[in-house]
C-alpha cells in the first residue's frame, strides 16, 4: 500500500478530520539513518505528524517544521514538510537503546525526557510563525494535542503510532488528527469523546487490516464522515551536490583553505537523509576560488 493522507470532516462540518497510513516512509527513515527500534518509533511518530500538519497548509511553497529538544538520550528529533506530502527528518541520536516501558511498549517518552516541543510554519512572511510548549509526556501525539490546545487554541486529538516487526523493520505507522471547529455542539463534543475512548492504538487498527478511511469511519460513523481529499506521501529529502556547495561556502574562506592545506577529499553528509557527498582537493579548490571573489 502506497502511504497516503486524507483529509475530511463530519458531523456537518463540526470536525475536521486527518487520517495517514506511513509505513513506507517511516521504514525508509529507518533504513537512511539506521535508526534503533526506539529511535525509529519517535522519529516515524513525528513524520507521520509532520505529514498531516504539512498537508493543512494552503500554499505550495509553505514549510512546517517539528523539532522537539529533550533532556533523554535520543537527544531530540527534527521534521520538515511541505504541503504536497513529502516529509524528510533525522533524530540526534539515532542508534540509542532504551528497554521497553512498563506497558512492554517501546519507550518514546523515556527516550525524549523532559523537553520542548516547536512548531515552525514558513508560510512566506516576513518571520515564520514559531509555536512552543513543553513536552507533556513525550509520548508525542499527547504533545500535539496539547500544542493545538494551547497554542492555538484549537481542541484535537492527534494519535500517532509506529509497530515494529521482530527483525526491527517497520510492520506499521500512521496517525490520525481529528480537530473540533469553532462552534461544535456539546453532543458532537461528547460523542467523539465516546468513540475516541474506544480506540485501542491507531497501529491496532492498521494491523488490523484498516485503512485511513477505515479508520475515520471506525471514529466518526455516526457523525456523517465525508472525504474532501487524498494525497501521496512519502520520505522525501531535496538535497543535491550544488546546496552542499553552498553550504561549504558558508563556512568561509579560511577553513575552505584550511581544508585544500589537509590535502585529502572532504566527505560532507546530509542531515535529513545521511547522504553523503565527497569533494575531492580540486573541488575544494574551486570553491574557495569563488569564495575570494
């Protein structure tokens, strides 16, 4: 199954719904930076958060961008998207171990500790619209809803999950963000909050065989679900040759010549996708020529 986003509402309007199937993407995370199982289910949780909130945004040129800073050994995590599905990111310490928590889950919140959690949106102003609040649990969809409910002030419940098989590759991820409207009735309000009680793990429902839309049926049935729009997703990273360039020439001239000095290539890697690209001496060279220019 090709990883996808929809998006949808219910009950007239009431409910703004998002639903995302993201195995391929997470498991492709998980191959590009050889991410230990806890570190692959933070870092899969938060692109699958990534996804759907880039999706919310209206412009083609927007970016959003998640990191969370924490005082646990996984360091912390970063997420960039954009509003056409593709989501890249990376985690600090991506090789970190940490043994299960006391529900036998692996343990997201013990890895992260205690932290902060940031929502950048580059949505062409001047200054990107920067929204923080602390680490609830960890545990990251708590963390979302929380954010939504503070920051912006709007009600949500973001769940968010990533399953692992016995040979650490993905088996499943995806999430969904369900967000009442300004305005939505009481029994709308209680009714969600019913069937949202009845919801084991959005992995469970995955495992099961579900699909997003499954899903937001499963939720939101008796709420007349409508489905407005479905979109592609996937790990993406727009790295080349030519930014690494311009990024070894911001470093300035002298530790470009300090480099040529060492005689040897320099191999420069990618944050988001561990790529790595090497410049040999005579590169190096004609970067610092058009550095003294």
């Amino acid at each position: 199954m090709t990883d996808y986003i929809i998006r949808g509402t219910a009950a007239g309007g009431q409910i703004r719904a998002f639903a995302a199937t993201t195995r391929e993407l997470v498991e492709k995370a998980r191959q590009s930076h050889n991410t230990s199982p806890v570190a692959t289910a933070a870092l899969g949780r938060l692109l699958t958060a990534g996804a759907m909130m880039g999706s919310m945004m209206k412009n083609e040129d927007d970016l959003l961008t998640l990191k969370i800073e924490g005082d646990g050994p996984i360091g912390g995590l970063t997420v960039t998207a954009d509003s056409r599905g593709a989501v890249k990111g990376y985690v600090n310490n991506p090789m970190m171990v940490l043994p299960c928590n006391d529900k036998g889950k692996l343990d997201v919140g013990g890895a992260l500790g205690l932290g902060v959690l940031s929502v950048i949106q580059d949505i062409g102003l001047k200054e990107p619209y920067v929204g923080q609040t602390i680490l609830v649990t960890g545990e990251i969809g708590e963390d979302l809803t929380y954010y939504y409910a503070t920051s912006e002030q709007t009600p949500s419940s973001v769940a968010l999950g990533v399953l692992m098989n016995r040979d650490n590759t993905v088996r499943q991820a995806g999430g969904f963000i369900l967000q009442l409207m300004p305005g939505a009735e009481e029994s709308v309000v209680a009714a969600l909050e019913t069937k949202l009680g009845e919801v084991s793990s959005v992995t469970a429902l995955l495992d099961e065989g579900m699909t997003p839309e499954d899903i937001l049926n499963r939720i939101l049935g008796d709420m007349e679900p409508e489905i407005t729009d479905r979109m592609d997703t996937a790990f993406v990273c727009n790295c080349d040759k030519q930014r690494v360039e311009k990024a070894l020439l911001s470093i300035g001239k002298q530790e470009l010549k300090a480099m040529i000095d060492d005689g040897k290539p320099v191999e420069c890697s990618c944050h988001f996708c561990n790529t790595n690209y090497e410049f040999s001496v005579e590169e190096l060279k004609e970067l610092y020529e058009r550095a003294i220019r």
